[in-house]
C-alpha cells in the first residue's frame, strides 16, 4: 500500500491540492503580488534552478523576498541587508513558498518530500545523502517540521533520507498538520542570528 501511494496516489493528491490551493489563493495573490513588487523595487517572483526527482533540474518558483542592492563593486550585499521587513514577514508566514503550487502543478515537487537544494551541492553528496533525491522535493518535509533551519546539516540529511524511506499517507497527513502549528507559531523560520541556513560545503 505504502508503494502504491508513493508511486501513484501521492502525485494524485499533490495535483488535486495545488490546483486547489492556486484558486483559493488568487485573490490574496491579487493583493499581495503589487505590495510585494513595490517592496523590492522590481520582480516579484524569486526563480532558481534546483535539482529535484532524480536530479532532474527544473525552476524553483517563490515570492520574492529580497531585494538587488549590491555594494561599489556590483556584488550584491549579504542576505540580512537586503531582506526587506515585508519579506521577513513573509518569510515567518511561509507566504513565500506558495507560488510553488505552480511546480507541484507542473511536476516538479510535491507538498511533502526533502526541500530543493542548491544545484551546486550535488557534487558534495554523499552516497546516502543522495538518496533525498529518489523522490519529488517538497514545500516542506520531515526535516522542516523537526527544526528546518535550525538543524544540522548532518541532522537534515539523516530526516531526509529517514522520510524516504518511511514515505506514506499517514505519514505526509502528520508532516502538513505539523507544519500549519509551526508556520502559526513561526518556530525554526532561521539558524541562529543569520537570514537563510549557512551554505553546505560538503563532509569533510
């Protein structure tokens, strides 16, 4: 049953949810996409490339939450002096993650499953830690709803990899009604006192 799920009903649901959520969405998104473009002076949406189902490569979609200001030399400057007081907001609210619906739609990730990382860490991978990539990534997953950026990158790993390998309805069901109480209670949004999770270079 666990297999079956995995393999056929969970992209079902992910469908079904994401073309839900889309809808309902649309009128907030009507309202905030405006201020947000004002707040950043430019493009609303945040767009990467980040690996995903078997390191298939696709376009990660977010809200926009930080701003292009660089310094003299045209670098852009770091993370915490261009993150604007409506992207923190949106950033405790997870607001930013929602234009994601639209990869789900597409098939490019699910609800649940470990976050997309950067394509620059695949060559980093252990052989175990490339395991997070034998399914589709997620909106939020067993690592997030257990510290998010918080946590380890050791102790991330071993989530991802642990929910890969125990994936089920119950499971997904346990890992959404957790992350609505953390995202209410903005519990593990950063690491310490920086913006964003410090940078993966490798396990040495």
């Amino acid at each position: 049953m666990r297999r079956l799920y995995r393999d056929y009903f969970k992209r079902i649901l992910d469908f079904l949810a994401a073309l839900i959520g889309l809808i309902v969405l649309l009128p907030v998104c009507i309202i905030i996409l405006p201020v947000v473009s004002i707040s950043n002076g430019g493009p609303v949406f945040f767009c990467q490339i980040r690996p995903g189902l078997n390191n298939h490569l696709f376009k990660l979609i977010k809200l926009k939450t930080m701003t292009d200001k660089r310094d003299e030399s045209g670098k852009l400057l770091p993370d915490n002096s261009r993150l604007t007081n409506l992207g923190r907001l949106l950033r405790s609210l997870s607001v930013d993650e929602f234009p994601q619906l639209i990869n789900i739609l597409k098939g490019d990730m699910s609800l649940v499953g470990p976050r997309p990382l950067l394509t620059e860490y695949l060559p980093l991978y252990s052989e175990f830690q490339k395991r997070r990539h034998e399914i589709r990534p997620g909106i939020t997953g067993w690592a997030q709803v257990n510290g998010r950026n918080e946590l380890s990158w050791q102790k991330k790993f071993e989530l991802d990899i642990w929910y890969v390998d125990n994936l089920s309805f119950i499971l997904d069901l346990k890992i959404l009604l957790m992350t609505v109480s953390r995202v209410i209670r903005r519990q593990g949004i950063n690491s310490g006192d920086i913006v964003t999770m410090e940078k993966f270079t490798g396990n040495d």
